[in-house]
C-alpha cells in the first residue's frame, strides 16, 4: 500500500494525475525528479540521432536579457553626431579594421579567434525572448526551446541532461525555456535549491533500493488513466533522476568547488549598476561562465545562461553610460576567460559559445538619463568556436547604426546555424499537441559565411 498526500491507495485506479505529480516531493531523490519534470504536456520523444565526430558539440548561450545597446559595444559609430555615439571611445582589435568598445580590451585582444554579426534584426520589439531560444515570434504560437529539441533529436550522454538552464525560473511571461511539444521530458535542468542537493552522494543504498521498488511500481499503473501522457514523461524523468544522483560524472560536473582558486578569479567578479536604480550596485560573478565550461566539457549538449541587466531606458534615475563602465569590463572578463579556457583544454570546435540579446537599443540617446530604448532592427552577437569560420564580420549597419546596410540577418538564420553546429537535421519535424507535424523554422539556412 502506498501513501499519496495523506490518502492510502490500494489500487491503480485510485492514483490521480496529481497524486503521480506530488509524490516526489516527500522522498529523497525523487524531488529531483519531480523538479526536472516540465509545465509542458510531453509526447513520446524521437530516437534520438547520431552526431559524427569524435564527441558531440555543445553550445553555451549566453543571453544578455533586457537588450544590450549595440552602438556602445560592438557596432560603435565614433563619426555619428553626438546624440547618436554616445560617451565611449573605440580601440583597435586584433582584426585588422575592426574597432570595438574600449571597455572590451580583452574581447579586443582576442578578436582574430571570434566572429561578429552586425545588424541583427528581430521580429519583436519587447523582452519576449521566443526568437532567442526558438528562432520563431510569439505569433508561431508555443514552440519548444531549442534545448529541448536538441534533447528530444539526440537526447543526453554519461547520464548527463542534454539541456541545462543556469537561469532561474522567473515570472511566466518571461519564460520561454520550455519544453512544450518536444517533451516533458527534455525540459532543462536547473541545477538549484532541492534539485543541487539531490546530487550529494547516495549512502544509504537500502534507501535508493526503496526508491527503485518504488518506481516501478509506477510501471503496473494504468497509461489509459492519463492521456496527456503527463506518466511516460514523469518515468523518463525518474529514471534520469536515478542516473544522475548515483553518477560521481554527473556531480562532478556541477562541482565548482574542483577548479582552482586561481581559474575562478580569472572568470572575474565585481559590481555593476541595476539598469533602472543608478545609484545602487549589484553583484557581478564569472561563476556561471565557468559552469557552463565544466558541463559542456563534461558532455552536456546544451547550456544557457543570462547575465546582467541590460534594459536602459531614459529617466531620473538612469544612466546607460554609468551603468555600463561597471559591467561591460565584468563581461569582457567573463567572455575572454571562457574563450581562452576553452581553447587552452582543445575545446574550441566542439563547443559554440554564442552572447546575444533580443534586440539592440535605439541609437539616437533619449532623456533624461541618458538612455536608450528597445530597438528590433539591428542588434550584434558574438561567437566563438563550434567549428565555424571564425575571424570575421558578418553584416553592417548604417552610419548610425540604425539599419541594416547590408546583409539579411534575423534570429532563424541564427537557429539554423546553432542547429547545424550541433548535428540537428533543420527539416526534421515534431508532432505538436494536435498530433501536426511542425517544421523547427521557417526559415532553415544556417549563415553561410559562418558554415562555409
């Protein structure tokens, strides 16, 4: 007999939708699984595919959110009028012609090794990041992650999550990290509170020898009972939570405290201002940089992260410029160590590290502030490594960085190159919660100047 919620049940038929939801929240190890389990009503997941060479690639995104100004950072325009060019000046990089912010000497010193996307234009002009993890607007309607379709294609190695989100959860409206249609089970893993704890070593293996019983007993339980297929998703989950919290592999990998003092330090820490409080300071940490080399190093498909405030908009208490000469040295710091870390453990084609926002900001400052406000139609991301071309810019804007001078960049070109990276066929098909067959994007041509 097994207890749910305080209720006794004796049978199959006596074992609801919720009950199955809630039972991991009272054992040891199974709260793991619940938490991996998703929002989203899962289907059955594809076999997963093959990726040639020696190790599959993995990508680290790392999102800017609220839109960093591109006219400040990387696409700078020192001739534009003064309302337009802002306060800093550019530096020379080790591309010969390109010139970046100057409080990005170490990106600066590192630019042979990266490639530039000037005049990126986005369909939205508001921090709906759906074009950020899908590559499709909010008007596609609700469209997996693209870490949850790396999972569902081609699943996880080593016991480890295909997908894992270095973001917390936030308010609905601005969480575009699921997984709907690709799966409940290949939702990201969040690796805190409860679901880091569950990782600590397992001693009391007549403890896990319960939770194993236990779990297949969910085996003998009626599918018919739940035909949102909410049970095959809870299984997958269980039996990932099992693989996760008995492999020192796993554990290791979200063990920051194994790299020493001296490699942290250099992923870098310090203050930045709070985009809409200009007078309060915020902390800064490479921490998150650093993790996400250790997973993709150690075979996880898909890492993302944000960092950051980055939504400068005019008013009293605003000031993009004072803002931005605390955080943008932190986030030179943060790219040039995990650029440089990378590359010094052989890792630079196997691994994609993209930082992007979803959208620039206008060029022209408004006030009081200054500041700077949403602005779709040309925005800057920065690559590295993935076996792509690197070396190069690609794209660029007008004299004031308003629009696109040349070149058709958006954020499905960009899917479909980070889907090609990491082995994804871009025709493949999902079957959506009506059973339809959706395509991954509309627009399927990875960047060719990128893929060569």
């Amino acid at each position: 007999m097994l207890s749910f919620g305080g209720k006794q049940t004796r049978h199959c038929s006596g074992v609801t939708r919720r009950d199955v939801l809630t039972i991991g929240t009272g054992i040891a190890g199974l709260s793991l699984a619940h938490l991996l389990a998703s929002e989203a009503k899962p289907q059955p997941a594809q076999t997963p595919g093959q990726v040639l060479g020696r190790r599959p690639k993995s990508i680290i995104y790392i999102v800017l959110a609220g839109g960093i100004s591109h006219i400040d950072t990387w696409d700078m325009k020192p001739d534009a009028p003064a309302e337009y060019r802002g306060e800093f000046k550019t530096i020379h990089t080790r591309l010969p012609g390109e010139q970046i912010c100057e409080l990005f000497p170490q990106q600066a010193r590192i630019f042979d090794k990266l490639a530039l996307l000037r005049g990126v234009r986005s369909v939205e002009n508001d921090h709906f990041l759906s074009e950020v993890y899908t590559g499709l607007a909010r008007t596609a309607g609700q469209r997996p992650a693209f870490g949850s379709v790396v999972s569902n294609l081609h699943g996880g190695v080593r016991g480890l999550p295909a997908y894992v989100s270095l973001s917390r959860p936030s308010d609905d409206r601005f969480e575009f990290e699921r997984p709907y249609y690709a799966g409940a089970g290949h939702a990201p893993f969040r690796p805190f509170g409860e679901a880091l704890e569950n990782l600590a070593p397992v001693r009391d293996l007549a403890r896990l020898e319960d939770r194993k019983t236990l779990l297949r007993t969910f085996d003998t339980l009626r599918r018919d009972l739940d035909s949102t297929g909410t049970l095959e998703g809870m299984d997958r989950h269980h039996a990932q939570a099992l693989t996760m919290i008995t492999s020192p592999r796993v554990r290791d990998a979200f063990d920051l405290s194994k790299e020493p003092t001296k490699l942290v330090e250099r992923y870098g820490r310090g203050k930045y201002t709070h985009q809409a409080v200009k007078d309060l300071l915020y902390d800064w940490s490479g921490k998150p940089f650093l993790q996400a080399r250790r997973l993709v190093e150690a075979g996880v498909r898909v890492v993302t992260l944000t960092v950051g405030s980055w939504d400068h908009h005019s008013g009293p208490t605003q000031h993009i410029f004072q803002s931005y000469r605390h955080v943008l040295p932190a986030l030179d710091q943060s790219i040039f160590a995990l650029v440089t870390d990378l590359e010094s453990r052989g890792l630079s084609d196997d691994v994609l590290v993209v930082v992007l926002s979803e959208f620039g900001r206008t060029p022209k400052l408004s006030q009081p502030g200054p500041g700077r406000e949403h602005w779709a139609d040309a925005g800057c991301v920065l690559l590295y490594g993935g076996g792509l071309k690197m070396g190069q810019v690609i794209g660029a804007t007008d004299r004031r960085a308003e629009y696109p001078r040349e070149g058709k960049l958006n954020f499905q070109n960009l899917m479909a190159t980070f889907y090609h990276v990491l082995g994804v066929d871009v025709e493949a098909k999902l079957p959506d919660f009506t059973g339809r067959p959706q395509q991954l994007l509309d627009e399927r041509q990875p960047i060719a100047a990128l893929v060569g």
